[in-house]
C-alpha cells in the first residue's frame, strides 16, 4: 500500500555570509530545488564526508 510520508522538520535560523548564499540560491535556481533542499542536501554530504581526523 502507497504511504505518504512526512519527515519531522524544525525551523532554525543560521548566518551566512551574502555571497556563499547568492551562490546558493543560485545553485538552487539552476538545479530546480528549493534554497532549503540544497542546504539540506549540502550538510549531509559534508557530515557524511567529514575529515575524522
């Protein structure tokens, strides 16, 4: 059977610098997605490659 599925989402609020998020936004333009859906998409790759050094 078809379930939908909703994942829990908080609201946060983080700074960025101007350029890195006119970059963003940008990225976010040309690829179709949402600003949000890239930084999300964004932090898992960098948590999942991290440097455990």
């Amino acid at each position: 059977m078809f379930k939908i599925e909703k994942p829990e989402m908080i609201n946060k609020t983080f700074r960025l610098p101007l350029e890195l998020v006119q970059r963003l936004q940008k990225e976010a333009q040309n690829k179709e997605i949402s600003l949000n859906n890239l930084v999300m998409q964004c932090c898992e790759y960098a948590l999942k490659n991290i440097d455990k050094k």
